[in-house]
C-alpha cells in the first residue's frame, strides 16, 4: 500500500534518517517507537507529504487514503458543533444532504417533473452512502471518546485544547483512511476514552500506524513495532512486549558480531602494520588493506535502557497518618465533585488515582496538598514535608538558566557532584548539563521538572500526570525512582503500565465518594472486571486488613491529652536529634575505615569497626524509639 524506499532526511547537519526503508500493508497495526528526538513524528510528516526528503522516496497505491492526527490540531477553533465537526467526515453525504434541502425548498415554490427526479435520484445516493445514519455514527464515537450527549450541540470554540483533540480523532475514525496516522492520541484521554479506543482500533478496517509513549495501549493494539534508531527503522513483528524480546536477541547477536569483527580489525590492522615496509608481503599487505576498505561495518550496540543508581533520601520521618480528608465537600457552583467524602493517607502508601476526565481527581490533588478550598476538614499530619508536580510547573522553569544551575536553585543541598549523578539518571551526562533550559525540548523539561520535585527532600509527593512526553526510557527511570522513594505519594495517570508498576493502593471517584481499593492496579481490574462481568458495576471495594494490635484512634482531647502531646513532641525532638548524631558519627567511622592508616593497621581496624558496630546498634535503638514516639502522637492527634 505504501513503500517508504531508502529515504534520508536531514536537519542542518544531522541525519535523522539515512537510506531508511519499510513498508506498510493494507490492515497492518504498526506501533512507531524509539527516544523522544529520533524523528518519529517526522516520519509521520514525510509519510504524509508535509516534508520534502533529501534522498529516497514515498510511493502509495493510487487508492490510498491519510488520514493524520497530530498535536497542531489543538488550534483549530470554529463555530460549529462538536457534532457538525465531526460529522464532517461525511462530506459527500452532507453535500448531498444539503442539495437535497435545497430542491424540497424550491419544490415548494416552482414544482416541476425534473427537479422531483432529481430529488429522487440524490435521495438514493443518499441512501446508498447509509446518509441516514452518519448522526447515530458520529454521536457514537463522540460518546466512546468521553463527550456527554448533552455537549454535542456546544461550539468546538468552547472545549479545551485537549477535548478539541478528541472530536479531530472522532472525525478521523469516522472518514476511515486507508492509512489512519495518529501521534500521541492518549495524551488527552482518560482511562476509558482509551480502552474505548482501542477496541475501536484493533478491529478498524484500515491500516493503523501510531506513536505512543502509553506502553499497554501500544501492546493492545498494534501487531507490528517498527523501531526508530541509528537514523533506520528497523520492522518486529509482533506487539511491544515480543519486540522487547525480539531485540535483546537481536542486539545479542549484533554485539557478538560487532565484538568478532572488531577482533578481525586489529588482526588485520597489525598485520598491515608488521609487514608494510617489507616488499616480499607487499601484495599481502595491498590485499588486507583494499580488504578493509570494502568491509560492510557492523555497528557496536547503543544501549537504550537506563537505570537509576541512587536513593532519593529525606531528612524528616513522617508520621502515621500524612493527610487526613475529613467530611470534605467541592463544588462549582452547581457542579458538585466531592460530597461529605473521608479518607487518609498512612506513611508508606504509594496510591494511584484514577478514572474518567472530569471526575474531579486533579481538583482532589489540589485539595490534598491544601492549594484549592474545601468544605470540612483537611488534617496534615507529623513532620510532612510535600512536593507537587503537574505540567505547569514546567512553565516555571527559569528558561535562562543551565539545567545544573537550576536544579541548585532547589534547595536541597546537594553537592554538584551529587546532583549530576541526579541528572545522569534522567538522561541528562557530560555537556548536557549546561543546555539552557529555554532549548530543550517538552520531554526534556518535563524530565528537569521531575528530577527538581524528587530532590526537594520531601516525604510525600503528588504527582499530575508526571508521564506526559516522556518516552519509554525517561518513563522507565521515574518507574525506578518511585519504586526506590521511601516516602509516600499519590500519582495521577492514565498510563496502565506506569500505575500497575509503582502503586500499592488505587483511589477512584464515583458517586461524589473518594473510593479506595486496597491493592495493585492489575488486582483493582481483576476485581472491577469480574464484577462488570457480574453484571456488579458499583460495588464497594474490599475493606485493608487492619492489625489486630491498630490501637482506636482518640476522638476528642481533653487537657492531660494535650500536655501529654506537648511532651512526647519534646521527647520526639530529643530523640530526633539523637537519630542526627549518631547518623553523622557513623558517617565520620565510615569514612575513617576507608583510610590507609586505620585499613592497613589491624588493631585500629579491629577498634573501629567496634565503634562502627556499637553506633549501628545505637542508631537502630534510637529509630525504633523514634518511631514509638511518632506513632504514640499519630494516636493521640488522629481525627
């Protein structure tokens, strides 16, 4: 259907594509991957004759049809109904529909034999194109994608950049291209735009190709990777899980080869070397080097995979309890989000909120960390220090500082050593701590953004939508990292593989009511499903298991209960200070046992690491106090 034949396309001086090739087949569901600045979305531009190549070409069967989504849609404004809009996919019905009012006009007024047949005529093409029912179709994909009934008559003006997303990606499934092109579509849609959207792709009639960073939505739906690396597209097919281990094969056995031909290289090169001023091997030696020349090289395997090495710490130990919601009620006017809802978070808890778009959950973020006013109580507990990232914050960064010199405006007192190592983590080595804030791209700044919230030092985070424009690997590295954060947060996302790594409890909203289930994502679809399944779909989640030895809480306090409080706040401060010094003593034997005078001296090695394992005992007695202390308060100043 289409050949993309050894295309190269350049920007200024570098490549991002050199001789490249593939092909798409009628029905093929291609899911187009690699980092973010490899030139995926170019692809999609050059496919669709935006871009004029340097080299090579783009051929397509005379009956091909695009169809292209991209982010440069969110712009379009107009009048007209979401409806209308999307309706537009049936041009020719709608211009029919529209000759056809007008000669039942004229007919009232000049009847003739003619313009009767000529109504006839158009109402059977009508018919014939199935005109009667491009409503029912348009309202049923505006439906699936998340717009209720009651704004299909609004004016696209009136909807946001994203909802405008939504009714241009109604309007494409509804022409169904031949090719249907789409960039990033779940950017802009909640968790049940998106099933509804797969479904509706893995059984489209056309060609699909996609790029995405939502690593489930590629798995459902595409059958085909093609991977956008080392300026060529290289074709898997299967789904993103067999590309996965399709390509650890692949570059095992590209590295072997890389490594054998390597070895022959210096073989040769020595050969050449040895024996370039004798005459007697001079043909030998023209032969290995006319040898080299012609050598097809096999290029070393650039590792895509990146780890984080390092724990993101906190001084503070939170209490029990970090946010407790208590009778709390939001509304807009008559819109009413949360109504006499309760719920808290305990130390330790990793939640996940999820749902449709408009439920409220961004709105019960801002409520969480006290930055949006709320009927009834919100209660902060112990020693809880927050950090809130959402997209805007990106629009914060100071554009003309380097991305070091910005993550020192932080706070957190790292040194800068420490904080390259932060930056490695996130992608950012050597020079590329200097770039300006201002050229870098979306993805990247989202990354700066993220490494600033996860070194302020703070034991509890909320977190909007952290994996917008992150690629595979940068949303790989923040996987990693709140894996390894100790402290607590809650995590809004659509992204099904992001939530199903890093939560151990789910929150929801439905019917006003903050809803929680005590475990993983995948447990809270096995559990939600089976009850669909049921014919169940508003159930109450399973009850935590709590304690036997959870202490009831302290409904009211009385005086004692207050001076009590005040002491055991003193006892824990005491204790706190404690836990510094014995912390920054063992650091100080830490570091003497690294030195030649104690390691190479047996008996002061001997006595020192007595002193090291004395402060390990002392530092473990004064957590666990600590932590007695923490507990005995959350007790007493829980609602």
């Amino acid at each position: 259907m289409i050949s993309v034949s050894n295309i190269s396309y350049f920007i200024g001086g570098r490549a991002l594509y050199e001789n490249a090739s593939m092909f798409i087949k009628p029905k093929d569901k291609i899911g187009l991957i690699g980092l973010n600045g490899r030139g995926k979305s170019t692809l999609l531009k050059i496919i669709n004759g935006e871009l004029k190549l340097d080299a090579g070409s783009v051929s397509k069967s005379g009956d091909c049809t695009i169809g292209f989504l991209n982010q440069d849609l969110l712009s379009y404004q107009t009048e007209d109904s979401i409806l209308t809009v999307a309706m537009g996919a049936f041009k020719e019905v709608v211009d029919i529909e529209r000759e056809m009012e007008h000669v039942i006009k004229t007919l009232e007024t000049e009847y003739s034999d003619a313009l009767v047949e000529k109504l006839s005529k158009l109402q059977e093409k009508y018919d014939h194109l199935d005109g009667y029912t491009i409503q029912s179709k348009a309202e049923e994909v505006l439906e699936g994608i998340g717009f209720a009934t009651a704004d299909l008559h609004r004016p696209l003006k009136q909807f946001s950049g994203g909802w405008r997303m939504r009714v241009m990606l109604s309007k494409l499934l509804l022409e169904k291209p031949s090719l249907l092109m789409l960039d990033e579509p779940t950017n802009h849609l909640d968790l049940p735009s998106i099933e509804w959207v797969e479904n509706y792709l893995r059984s489209y009639e056309g060609a699909v190709m996609i790029v995405s960073h939502d690593r489930t939505f590629i798995d459902n739906v595409v059958s085909k990777i093609v991977d956008v690396t080392q300026q060529q597209l290289i074709t898997y097919e299967g789904n993103y899980s067999f590309y996965l281990e399709e390509k650890e094969l692949r570059q095992e056995i590209q590295q072997g080869a890389y490594e054998n031909q390597q070895q022959k290289i210096k073989q040769t090169e020595r050969f050449i070397e040895r024996f370039r001023s004798k005459a007697t091997k001079a043909r030998q030696v023209q032969s290995r080097v006319k040898a080299l020349e012609r050598m097809d090289l096999v290029e070393e395997v650039v590792d895509d995979t990146a780890a984080v090495n390092f724990k993101f710490k906190f001084n503070q130990q939170p209490g029990r309890f970090i946010v407790t919601l208590k009778d709390v009620s939001k509304a807009y006017g008559p819109l009413e989000i949360l109504k006499h809802t309760s719920i808290s978070i305990e130390r330790g808890d990793k939640i996940a909120l999820i749902g449709a778009n408009g439920k409220g959950k961004s709105t019960l973020l801002r409520i969480l960390s006290n930055t949006e006013p709320v009927d009834g109580e919100r209660i902060m507990g112990f020693n809880v220090i927050q950090a809130f990232f959402a997209q805007h914050q990106l629009e914060s960064l100071h554009l003309e500082n380097e991305i070091l010199e910005e993550l020192k405006q932080a706070g957190s007192g790292k040194s800068e050593q420490e904080l390259r190592g932060v930056l490695g983590c996130f992608l950012f080595s050597d020079e590329d701590v200097f770039k300006k804030i201002k050229v870098l791209s979306g993805g990247e700044k989202s990354r700066v953004a993220l490494a600033k919230t996860l070194i302020s030092e703070a034991n509890f985070l909320l977190l909007d939508e952290p994996t917008n424009h992150l690629d595979f690997i940068s949303e790989n590295i923040l996987i990693q990292a709140l894996q390894q954060y100790l402290g607590s947060f809650v995590v809004v996302s659509h992204n099904r593989h992001f939530v199903s790594q890093i939560a151990n409890k789910i929150w929801y909203i439905e019917d006003k009511q903050i809803k929680e289930y005590p475990g993983t994502y995948d447990e809270y679809e096995y559990w939600r499903k089976k009850n669909e399944a049921s014919g169940l779909k508003k159930v109450e989640p399973p009850k935590a298991q709590k304690k036997a030895d959870e202490p009831k809480p302290k409904q009211t306090h009385t005086p004692s209960v207050d001076a009590k409080l005040k002491m055991l706040e003193k006892d824990l401060k005491k204790a706190e200070d404690l836990v510094t010094q014995l912390e920054g003593r063992k650091a100080s034997i830490e570091q003497a046992l690294a030195t030649p005078e104690v390691f190479s001296n047996v008996e002061k090695l001997k006595s020192t690491q007595a002193d090291f394992k004395k402060v390990q005992e002392d530092l473990a007695q004064a957590n666990k106090k600590w932590e007695a202390l923490a507990e005995e308060i959350d007790q007493i100043s829980a609602p």
